[in-house]
C-alpha cells in the first residue's frame, strides 16, 4: 500500500512539472504573441519582396541586358581573330549604338548578363596586356553556376603564378581543378600538379597527375603526362 502511494506520488509530481512547464510556453507565447506575429509577417513580407523583386525587376533587367550584351560579345570575338587593341576597347567602351561591357556592369547591377561582363572585361583587359585591371574584375566575377567559373578561377591562378604568389595560384587552381570540362579541367591539372611540385608537396602532385590518367585519359596520352606521373611516385616514395 506504502509503494502503491509512492508511485502515485511520482506519477502526480511528474504530471505537476508536465502542466507547469506547458504553462510557462502558454504565458511565454502570450507574452510575446505580438512579437512573434511581428516576425512572421516580416519573413512573409521578405521572401515575397524577394520573389516580385526577382520576377518584375531582375528578371526583365536580365533579358534586356542580354540582348545588350552580344555587341560587345561580338567585338570580343572580332578582336580575339585579329589581335586588334581597338576592337577589345570597342568591347569594354562600346560605340554610339552599343554599350560596352563596362557600361553593363555599371548600368546591370545585380544581375547575371552584368556579371558575365566582368569575365569577358576581364579577358579584354588581359589580352590588352592589363593585368592588374584584368584580375581585379576576374576577382568580382560571382560562380552563380556561370559556365565561364572555372576558366576564371584558371586564369586568377595564372595571374598569382606570374606574380609569384604560389599560395594564391594553387587556391585558384584547386577551385578551377573542381570543374568537369575535357579541354580546361585537364590543363589545369597539370599547371596545379606543376605547383606542387614546386612546393615540393609529391603526394598532392601525383594525386593530381593520376586524376589526368583517371579522368582525361586520352588528354593523358596525348600530353605525356606519365613521365610526370612516374617522377612524382618516385618523390612521394609510393608503391
């Protein structure tokens, strides 16, 4: 009878703590009912913000950029074929009919066409032999899943090479060594398998040059990357 009170008791203490502690979150919500309707509204308000802003301004920005974009795209091209400084400033300044990618940037803020004229400024700017001017806006250009992403981060890492900041160029070569494309992928592979070398770390240097062989086999053969591979087995001491 004594246990049979005992194990009442608990039950009856635990029941006590239960509906004490569900009136303390009943007073608390009460307390700050205005507060949490406050922020709820304001997450609605945000997100849906957020949703007419992408839709009834970037969106429409977007598509009118991009049909702004293909002169100067097109000048790029003109003067990538005949080496000419005047059509790449053609490029960055645009004409009397046709922006340039410079005035894209500046007047398409935010968006993706705005975005993608900060790599191709840069490349203007790099074939012109600017190279301060280029890795400054190679350094502003964003991923947003932009095909042009792993060339840039190619580029930025043979910009830090030239400069002699083999801790930047290898940052830069790992992030462009991330991407999936047959002709840059394997290339800079190789240029990062190079700094490691150079940074005597054989180990990251043959994982490198056996991700050629694994990966890009036939870029593999045709560049003779296996005497490579085989000197930094033999450095790392693998077996």
């Amino acid at each position: 009878m004594a246990n049979s009170e005992k194990i009442g008791t608990k039950q009856e203490v635990k029941g006590v703590v239960k509906e004490n502690f569900i009136t303390k979150i009943v007073h608390w919500y009460n307390q700050y009912e205005k507060i949490i309707f406050g922020v709820v509204i304001a997450l609605f308000v945000i997100i849906g913000g957020s949703m007419a802003l992408n839709r009834f301004y970037f969106q429409p920005r977007n598509q009118k950029g991009a049909a702004a974009v293909l002169a100067p795209i097109q000048y790029y091209g003109q003067a990538i074929q005949s080496n000419d400084t005047a059509k790449f400033n053609l490029a960055l300044e645009g004409d009397e009919e046709n922006d340039g990618f410079l005035a894209i940037i500046s007047d398409y803020k935010m968006t993706k066409v705005a975005n993608t004229a900060k790599y191709f400024a840069g490349l203007c700017y790099l074939n012109m032999g600017q190279k301060e001017e280029a890795l400054d806006f190679f350094l502003k250009f964003k991923k947003k899943e932009d095909v042009y992403w792993y060339v840039c981060q190619m580029l930025i890492g043979d910009l830090y090479d030239e400069q002699g900041d083999d801790n930047k160029a290898i940052k830069y070569y790992e992030k462009a060594a991330k991407g999936d494309n047959n002709f840059s992928t394997p290339i800079v592979l190789f240029k990062l398998g190079q700094m490691y070398e150079k940074a005597d770390r054989w180990d990251k240097a043959y994982a490198t040059y056996a991700r050629i062989q694994n990966e890009y086999y036939n870029e593999y053969q045709s560049s003779g990357i296996d005497k490579y591979l085989e000197k930094a087995k033999l450095k790392a001491n693998i077996q």
